[in-house]
C-alpha cells in the first residue's frame, strides 16, 4: 500500500533542495557561507546539502573556468557559427541591474524558492547549466594563416668604412673627384664623423678647391675642437687663402695641448711678416717698389688657383700710385677695374681708379669716381679727402693759369707755388705746376729759377718733353745756347716725332752764331726789347762818356765811342734791327741753295733751302709784302734801270735814288 502523503513531501522537498541548489550555484562563495555562518540551528542533513552544493559549485567554477580560457584564447573567428551568434547577442543586450539575491534563512525553503527574487540568469554565453559540459565538443579549427603583403627588399645600407677605404685609394692614386664622391658617400651615413671630414677636406685642397675645404675643416674643429689633425689642415687652409693671422690663431690653440708642426708655423709667420713690411712701406712713404716686392713674396704661399685677397689687391694698387710713372699709373688703374668689375659699388676701389686719373691729369673723370664713392659711403674718409684735395688743387691751378694769362707773371708763381704744397705726393700735377711756373719765371727774366723748376719737373716725369723744351729755352735765354743746342738735340733723339723740335733746333744753333758776334744791347746796356727812346737815351749818355774828346789820352776810349755807335745805327734803325734779332745778317745765301739743286723753292717744295724755314727766308726777302722791296730788290719805272731804292713795299727803306743798301739805283 502506497501512502501518496508520506512520498509527496519528499519529491517536494527534493525539488526544492535541486531548485536551491542551483539558486546556490550561482551566489558567489563569500555570501554561501555568510549564509551558512548566520544558520547555526540547520540539521546535519542540510550541512551535507551545503558541502555538496559547494562541491558542485567549486567543479562547476572550475569548468567553466577553463572552458572560458579556452574560448578567450581562440579568435572570434575560429569559433562556430553558433557559438559566434551568442557572443555577438551577448554583446548587444544592454547589462541588467544587479538583483539581490536570497540568502538562506529560518523558515520555509519552498516560500523562498517560489519568490521571483530566486530567478537565476544563466552567465557568461549561456553555458550556466554545468551537465552539458560533460558532453562531446565540436573540433577547433586551425588557427588563421597570416600572409604579410609582399614588398621589394630593403636597400643595403652603405658601410662608410668602405666607402673610406674606396676613398683613399682614389685620393693615393690623385683621382681627388672619385675621392670626394666616396667620402661623401660616408658623410651622408656618418654626418659627424671627423675622420671623413677631414679626409675630404684634404681631397678638396689638393683639387684646389679651398673654400670648400674650409667648411669641412671649420665643421670638424666645432665637432672635436681639441682634434690636432683637423686644426693643423685648418692652418694650412688659412694660409692657402692668404688668411695668416687666422692661421697663427689656431696654431697657437693646438700648441696649448699637442706639438705644432715647425713647418705650418714657419709658412704663416712668413706670409704674415711679408704683408706687415708692405703696410709699413705703405704708411711711411718710401717707393711703391718695395711694396710690390713684399706682396710678390706673400703671393707665393697662396694656394694654386686662389684669388689674391682684396685687401692684397688694393695696396697693391696704391703702391703703383706711389710709384707715379705712365706705367704703374696704367698698372693701379688695371687693379682698380679688376676691383670694379666684382662689384661696381665697392667705394675702395672707386677711389683708388679716381686717384689714378687724378694722378694722370684728368681732374674732371677723377672727382666723379670720388664723388661716386661718396654715394656709396657718405663716411668714407679716403673719398671725403680726396675730393676735397682735387677740388682745392684744381681751384688754385686754374688761378695761376689765368695770372699768366693776363700777364701778372709774379703773381701767377706765386700760385702755382701754393698749388705745388696742396699734395706733394701727386708726381703728375705737380710736374706740370712746376713747369708752369718756370714758363711765369722766363717771363720774369728768372732764368735760374725756371731751370730750376725744369729740373723738378723732370725729376717726377722724366718723359715729360714740354718741360725739357722749357729748360733748353731757359738756357738759351739765360746766355748758354751751346747748353740749349744739346738739350733740343737730345729731345729730338729720343723723340723724333716731337712736333717742332728741328725748327728749335735751328733757331738754338742760330743763336749760338748771334751770341759769337757783337751784342749791341749789351754795349748800349739795354735790354732785347727796349724801346726806340731808351735805345737813343742809352746811346747818348754813353756817347758823353766815352767821347775822344773827353778822354784824349785814352786809346780804348775811341774805339768804345766807336763800337757804342756802331750799335746805336743798328738798333735804332727798324729794319736793321729786325735783321739782327732775327740774324739774317749772319746767314750765307748760299745755304739757301745748298742742297736740292738751287733755285727759288717755288715747285719742289722745301728742299733747295738748306733746312732754312719759310718765315726766315720771307724776312729776309722783305717780309713777304708786295714786291721785293724792303731790304731786297726793287724796281723803278724811270732811269731805265730796273734797280732803285725808291720802290718797294712795306718794311722797305729808301736812301734815293742809287742808294744802298735798298738796292741798286741807275740815275
């Protein structure tokens, strides 16, 4: 017999201990057992319960654990579709606020179990319920195969050492282009490295490339400043470019921690010192030519190839000027273009071309250069002075020409005199103020100190030909023709072309016949161009003294009285006057027709004269008025002579008929 009460209650109760259990499942442990420690009265039966339901609990943890790792560790991708759909439904649904959860209490278990509060959400992706792990699993796939993309091999990075080696073996066999490229090649992967930078600064001084050379060597002594090899190629770069002092610098810095080669130092103390003796030949004034000779000694230590500095250049240019000559003058001008053609603002070289024109006489050219390099550098000291000096200079220069102009011979010295103290140093002006000033002391009858102003003249320009022509007239004039004769004769000599020296020629061997014979104005005690009035004055107060009468016992009287005659009939006669100024007296007709076959030189030209001018032989011929009267033939219609005294032109002088010395007269 079956009693449904008895059995009832235990299915019940069973189904509520599997209801618990599972409600028990899924509290975490720690609240288990705060459960468990809050029911101190539970039967031993229960106790059991709970131990098994913490088994369960810890194995169903346990698997569900690992299946979790297991799934965490396979890509999302490789697991099965189903298994996919309930990841990405999990990660869709929006997560649920916490529900409390039942602790177990005294009482009744089934009022606890039917309450909604029990209900239990199933983890994770719905692998709560722990039976089904215990069944077979589908197979894991393959893990997924990863292909990179396919792209060309790297390059093979450059080894600099190599490219090194490469290098120094090109720069050994001079192949200093191939060198550079390789040393480059290591520079691009070694940007710093010293070693590479000096080596191709070395390549780049034996291919004369010294600027560049430079870089490299200032770039290695900012990288290692204490690195001797790369100082002392420095060194040697520096005075390669005519930079010695900056050579002597770096030298003395390596010697304040490594040895500095005897050499290096040698080669620019020698270029220094060489650059030092032309600025003081400079500033104390002594000869361009010693400026010259030391800037060719410093010249020689420049690299091959390498610009001379600008500096060199324009002391260079003002040593030519020290010199003065055409050639030298012509020389700085050279120098000054070469400046001008690098850079035509460059108010230096302005100055330096303005002061070579300056120096050859063009005044006008030489104060735009000057005013040119004032544009450029209003501050410019050299173009302030040297305007200022051209401008003072050409002032007073014009004043003196037009004293001697106007005839104020006195003053006109006077102003070339301060015209000569404005620059001493210009050798071509000044040759031709002293000239000028000796042309004002001719007129001055100061023969001594025009020849005196010639030979100064001649001293700054010894080509100057005007001045020498100058002296030899100052000779002459002074009394010394024989000295004047050789001067014109040396000009000509050297200069054959100069216009008019064979006529000076003639006119100097002229006067050195005039000066052999008697000089009426020295007896009379007159001056060459002394008046009719002074002549007679002369002539007659010297009459008195030396008249025979007053000096009966004197024998030399008479002939003074005779002489003082002798030369008053000529002088104050106009003709005969003119005649012997101009020593026609003293020439032989026959000269006229000693070469060229004789005859009037009316169709052959010039050569029947015997080196006599046109003008000589017109005044001695009448001064080429009218006829032939004047001293030379005339006609008369009447007496049936041709000859006579009475006709004639201009100039002529008439004694009658029959006279002499107007001609000859047939009564």
């Amino acid at each position: 017999m079956v009693l449904p009460g008895i059995f009832k209650p235990r299915k019940n109760s069973e189904a509520d201990s599997k209801k618990t259990s599972k409600h028990r499942e899924a509290l975490p442990l720690s609240t288990s057992r705060t459960s468990l420690s809050k029911s101190p009265n539970k039967s031993p039966t229960k106790s059991l319960k709970e131990s098994d339901l913490r088994s369960r609990q810890r194995n169903s943890a346990s698997r569900s654990s690992s299946k979790n790792n297991s799934a965490a560790d396979i890509h999302p991708l490789n697991l099965p579709p189903d298994e996919r759909e309930k990841r990405r439904s999990a990660m869709s649904v929006p997560s649920d606020p916490p529900i409390p959860m039942d602790v177990d209490h005294d009482g009744d278990t089934s009022s606890a179990g039917s309450s909604p509060q029990s209900i239990v959400y199933p983890e994770g992706n719905g692998n709560a319920d722990d039976t089904d792990t215990e069944g077979p699993t589908s197979p894991v796939p393959p893990p997924h195969r990863f292909k990179p993309p396919t792209s060309p091999p790297p390059a093979p990075a450059l080894d600099p050492e190599a490219c090194k080696v490469l290098g120094n073996k090109f720069f050994k066999n001079q192949d200093y282009v191939k060198a550079i490229a390789e040393y480059t090649k290591a520079l691009s992967v070694e940007p710093q490295s010293v070693t590479y930078l000096s080596n191709r600064s070395a390549a780049f001084m034996s291919a004369n490339r010294f600027e560049e050379a430079l870089a490299d060597a200032k770039q290695g002594q900012d990288i290692e400043p204490q690195n001797a090899k790369i100082l002392s190629r420095l060194a040697r770069i520096y005075v390669s470019l005519g930079r010695p002092a900056d050579a002597i610098d770096v030298l003395n810095h390596i010697s304040t921690f490594d040895t500095v080669s005897p050499v290096d130092r040698t080669l620019a103390l020698s270029m220094q010192s060489h650059i030092q003796q032309a600025e003081d030949a400079l500033r104390r004034g002594t000869t361009g030519s010693m400026v010259i000779h030391a800037l060719d000694q410093a010249e020689k230590s420049l690299g091959a190839g390498v610009e001379k500095p600008r500096k060199w250049q324009l002391m260079r240019g003002k040593a030519y000027l020290k010199m003065g000559n055409v050639n030298s003058l012509g020389d700085a001008q050279g120098v000054a273009m070469s400046l001008l053609r690098k850079n035509s603002k460059d108010p230096e070289a302005l100055v330096l071309r303005g002061r070579a024109l300056y120096a050859q006489g063009d005044n006008d050219k030489a104060l735009q250069h000057f005013r040119e390099a004032l544009n450029c550098d209003p501050d410019y000291k050299d173009g302030v002075k040297y305007l200022r000096l051209v401008q003072k200079l050409e002032r007073m220069k014009e004043e003196g020409n037009t004293a001697f102009k106007n005839g104020k011979w006195r003053q006109a010295v006077d102003l070339y005199g301060q015209a000569l103290e404005v620059d001493p140093t210009n050798k071509g002006i000044n040759s031709k103020l002293y000239q000028n000033r000796a042309m004002a002391s001719i007129k001055l009858k100061d023969y001594k100190s025009a020849i005196s102003d010639c030979d100064r003249a001649i001293a700054l320009d010894s080509t100057y030909m005007k001045a020498r022509k100058t002296r030899a007239r100052a000779m002459g004039e002074s009394g010394n023709w024989d000295d004047a004769v050789r001067e014109y004769k040396a000009i000509a000599e050297s200069n054959p072309s100069e216009p008019g020296i064979q006529k000076e020629i003639h006119n100097a061997e002229l006067e050195v016949k005039k000066s052999k014979r008697k000089d009426y104005y020295k007896l009379l005690g007159v001056e060459k161009d002394a008046s009719e009035s002074e002549i007679k004055k002369a002539y007659r107060k010297l009459a008195i003294v030396h008249h025979p009468d007053k000096n009966p016992d004197d024998a030399s009287a008479a002939e003074k009285f005779k002489e003082i005659g002798e030369a008053y009939e000529c002088l104050s006669d106009g003709q005969k006057r003119a005649r012997y100024d101009s020593g026609e007296d003293l020439i032989d007709p026959s000269e006229m027709f000693a070469q060229g076959g004789g005859g009037f030189p009316m169709g052959g030209g010039m050569g029947g004269m015997g080196g006599i001018s046109p003008e000589m032989l017109f005044n001695m011929m009448g001064q080429g008025g009218g006829g032939m009267g004047g001293g030379g033939f005339t006609f008369s219609t009447g007496g049936g002579s041709p000859f006579g005294g009475a006709g004639g032109s201009r100039g002529g002088r008439s004694r009658g008929a029959g006279g002499f010395p107007g001609g000859f007269s047939f009564g």
